[in-house]
C-alpha cells in the first residue's frame, strides 16, 4: 500500500506569498500531524487531526500558519506572508488510530525555500 | 525548553563495532520512547520503540535500553553497517488528553559508519 505523501516536495517563493502544502496519509489512519524541520534542528510539532475533533493547534508558531483536514483524509498546511524564518522542511505523519506506543509513519516532506 | 535531548550531533564508528546513541528527557509523564531512523531527502522511519515499564527492548542488531531513575535512554547497534549511516532521532510520547497522544522529538545525531 502506499506511504504518506506529501507534494510538493520543494517550493521555492517570494517573501510575502502565501504557500500551501499538501499531505495525502495513508489510508485509513485518523490521526494525521504536521511537523516542521528547521536546519540543524528536530522535528517541531505544529498541528495534530483526531477523527472529526478539533485539531490540536498548540504547536503553531504564529497565526500566518493554519491547517485543514478535509473528510478525513487529505491535509493542506497553509502559511500566509511566508518569512525567511519559514524556511524549512515541512515533514507530514499519520498513525492509525491513538495509542501510547504512537508510532507515526512520515511522509518524505516538503522543503520550503523563502527567498 | 527541550524535553528530549541528544547531546551528541554527530558520531562517527568503524563498521563492525557497537554504535551507542544516547538520549535524555525531563518530562516524568512520557511513557513510550521511540527512535526513528532519517536518510537525506526522505521521511524518518521507526526503528524501535521501549515502554516506560520495560528496561530493554531488543530487536536483531538494535537493542534500546532505557534508565528511568536517570531519564536516559540508548539505542545500540551491533554490528554497525555502512548502511546504519543516517540521523537518529530519539522521540518520547506522552498523552495531552481525550485518548491522544503526543511525540516529542530530540534533534537528532547523525551516525557515520566507516566502511
């Protein structure tokens, strides 16, 4: 079956522009998680989707960034007025359903490149 | 405030002999701890995981060991391969509520196997 996917998986924009990233996880996983990767750095959580709950937004670093989960399934991260400090790889995880152990399955991430 | 820390960024081992990474946490409520493993340009990859309960996990060449009373926690490899080079990411869970859980993540230390 296939993994998480996550297109594009470079981006390359102008100071100010608004970006979106996509996220397909693997089918039939409910909990689905955004992280980001800045250099030399670890995986910082940003957004967390449960099923139909309200998604865990605690790790979101400024209101320029927003995400969605349509029905279930595909995520879009959104970050408006993109900043150089952006500048990362934007690493997407699902898992099938809670657990402690929480194994999460990453997609290959997109590297977002604010020039 | 970082709860998970790999203190070394890198470490460097002749193929053949034992690869030791280390991890430390803070947090006293994480009760699973998880190692991925990261090659360039591709997602992290579970490896092995430990529960709080447990003191050693073992699985062919990677045994994870974990020290409770000093929150320290070591991934093994042995015999280490050319193809154990990648970084290493140490990740703890914890649950934020409502059946949930969260992982936390070190930085992460690459490993270089030396053919």
């Amino acid at each position: 079956g296939a993994g998480v996917s996550q297109s594009p998986s470079n981006k390359v924009t102008e100071k100010g522009k608004d970006v979106e990233l996509r996220c397909d996880p693997i089918s039939g996983h409910t909990a689905l998680y955004w992280y980001r990767q800045s250099l030399g750095q670890g995986l910082e959580f940003l957004i967390y989707f449960q099923g139909n709950s309200a998604p865990d937004k605690s790790g979101l670093p400024s209101d320029r960034f927003s995400a969605e989960r349509t029905g279930g399934s595909v995520s879009t991260l959104t970050i408006q007025r993109t900043q150089q400090e952006d500048s990362a790889v934007y690493l997407c995880a699902s898992s099938p359903r809670p657990s402690a152990k929480n194994i999460q399955y990453f997609g290959a991430g997109t590297r977002l490149s604010v020039l | 405030d970082q709860q998970v820390k790999q203190n070394s960024p890198s470490l460097s081992v002749q193929e053949g002999r034992i690869s030791i990474l280390n991890c430390d946490y803070t947090n006293s409520m994480f009760d699973y701890f998880l190692w991925y493993k990261k090659y360039p340009a591709e997602g992290p990859t579970f490896l092995i995981s430990i529960s709080s309960i447990k003191d050693k996990n073992e699985d062919g060449r990677f045994t994870v060991f974990l020290n409770k009373s000093a929150k320290h926690l070591s991934l093994h490899i042995v015999p280490s391969q050319p193809g154990d080079s990648a970084v290493y990411f140490c990740a703890a869970s914890a649950p934020i509520g409502a059946g949930s859980y969260q992982l936390t993540f070190g930085k992460g230390t690459k490993l270089s196997v030396i053919p």
